[in-house]
C-alpha cells in the first residue's frame, strides 16, 4: 500500500508534520510546551518530586515529541504502548519521564521555582512559555494540533479544530489564532472545549502557517475542483453578457487571492486585504455588494472594489516577481 492510502486527511497532515525538522531550540520549546498542555499528565511523588508522562494516540507524534525532548532537553523518556479495552482496542504510546528529569522538564517549562531553602514548588499546572517570536507561535500551533487537533476531508467539508483536555489550551489557542488574523471559533463538546477553523481559506492558511505545505496544496486542489464544477453549473445558467462579465471578473479576483495565498499566505497581508481575500476565494461568483455585506462591518461597493484591486496589484508584483 502507498503512503497515504486508507488514511484520512487528518492522519495524512499529522503524518507530514512530524517527518519536519525539529528547527530552532526555541521553536522545539514551543512544541514540546504544546504536546505538555494537550498530553502531558503531572502526578505528585512527595518530597517536592513530580513525575511527567504523556500518552497519545499518534505513534508519530509520540515519537516526535520523544526526539524534541532528547534533542532540546537532553531527557531520556521511557517510550511504552498499552492497548485501551475499550474503543475497540485502540493502542496508545505512553513516554515517561523519571523524576530528575520531570523536575528539568517543569523548570525548563517554568512551572516550578525553588525558595530560598533550594526546595522546590510547584507555581503552576500548566506551561508558561512565551512565544513573542512568530516561529515559536507556528510551532505550538504545530504541535497543539499533533496533540489534540482534526479536520475534515476537504471532499467532505472544511472544518479544522483543536479539542481542548487542559483548560489553558483554549485560551492560548485563541490568543494566537488572533495574532495571524484567523477568525476561530469555539463550543463546548462532552464537557471539552473545541476551538476551530471553519472556513476552507482559513484552513489553507493554518497548514501553511505550521508546515503542512503538501496537505494546503492538496487541499487547494480539491477546493478548485469542487469550485470549477459548482461555477460551470452557474456560467451555464448565465445567459446575459452583464452576468457573464461580472462573473469572469470575480474569477480572476478569486485567482489573484489564491496565487497571493499559495506564494506567501494571506496571514501576511494586512487585516482588511486578508478578510475580502478570504471572502472572495470563498465566493467567487458574489457581486461587490453582497461581498462587503459579508464584511463584519460591512462595506460599501467602492471600499470592495478598492481593496480587490489592491490584491489584484499584489498578485501580480509576486508574478512579476517569478518571471523576474
């Protein structure tokens, strides 16, 4: 069997993000930060010793996080499998850590400080790592998702989420996702929270963002096909050269705001360019009305056609670019 066959979608980006370079130390730090927050268990030994473990589902992720630790910590995790009695039997990949290295771990973390007496506590339940870099930000992201994350076949439909265990996963969650200018939304689901991305270019551009460069081109790829169809069935209904024009035109605005996502994410452009962008791929067929009605707050024909033709003048300065 090839590569790839028999799995989902979700199985196949977690597949391409952990075959990536571990990267910079801080990045590493990052990651292993997120996989604590959505896999890591803390258990009190006395005497001021804690021991870490994590246990998920994923034996690449597992093993990712095992060389992360290695690498970046010099840590020796026990890696150790144990088969779940129920759902069906399903095997989980455990790593524990031996209390020396838990307590390097929680301070690397800064989730223990030791008082003057040189004992050690614990501050806090959860990583406190700061992630001021944007490296850093894509790396938890990253690895949040190897952790806790899904998403749907883009055949299907476009849904991209992160079910949260720990409390404090949501929250940074969501301070990131508004860093890169995503709009995410949350529900809560069995008592669990779940933050998610709901819109197809949003989901292209969180793959880009953490790595997944062939998953976003694959993704694209169906999006463009299931698009061809859907706009071949409305140019077949058009039959008034007004409705055909406009409809070309939006084409070509849709086209640009690809190309611009492709060659460098529309999480680079300003906020205002960045929302009609994703608007536009979303609805190629829309007129300059109904498009700034979709605007939150909306926006008049003139501040639509305004921008559209900004991104036109981007999409082809990267063109340029290319042929350069």
């Amino acid at each position: 069997m090839r590569s790839g066959e028999g799995q989902s979608f979700s199985a196949r980006v977690k597949e391409e993000l952990v075959r990536l370079p571990l990267g910079k130390p801080c990045c590493m730090l990052g990651e292993i930060s997120a996989l604590t927050l959505t896999s890591g268990h803390l258990s009190f030994r006395g005497g001021g010793w804690f021991s870490v473990s994590y246990r998920l589902e994923n034996a690449g992720s597992a093993r990712r996080l095992f060389q992360l630790l290695r690498k970046r910590l010099d840590l020796r995790p026990q890696l150790h499998f144990v088969q779940t009695a129920r759902l069906g039997g399903q095997r989980s990949c455990v790593l524990t850590l031996t209390l020396q290295d838990s307590r390097s771990l929680l301070e690397a973390l800064h989730m223990t400080e030791t008082d003057e007496d040189g004992r050690v506590r614990l501050r806090r339940t959860a990583p406190r790592y700061p992630m001021t870099r944007q490296c850093c930000r894509r790396a938890f992201l990253r690895a949040a998702f190897l952790g806790a994350g899904t998403m749907s076949s883009p055949e299907k439909g476009y849904h991209f989420e992160w079910k949260a265990e720990n409390e404090e996963l949501p929250g940074t969650l969501e301070k990131l996702l508004e860093k890169a200018g995503l709009p995410f939304h949350r529900y809560e689901r069995r008592g669990k929270t779940v933050v998610y991305l709901k819109g197809a270019q949003e989901i292209s551009d969180m793959l880009a963002m953490i790595g997944a460069g062939k998953s976003m081109m694959d993704l694209e790829n169906i999006r463009v096909q299931k698009q061809v169809r859907a706009q071949a069935s409305r140019a077949a209904n058009c039959d008034e050269h007004n409705g055909e024009r406009m409809l070309d035109t939006a084409q070509k605005q849709a086209e640009a705001c690809r190309r611009i996502s492709l060659k460098q994410g529309l999480f680079t452009l300003p906020p205002a360019l960045a929302s009609i962008a994703r608007i536009r791929i979303e609805n190629p067929d829309l007129s300059l009305k109904e498009l700034g009605e979709m605007m939150e707050p909306k926006l008049g024909k003139s501040g639509v056609n305004h921008r559209l033709r900004r991104l036109m003048a981007i999409a082809e300065q990267l063109e340029r670019e290319d042929g350069a």
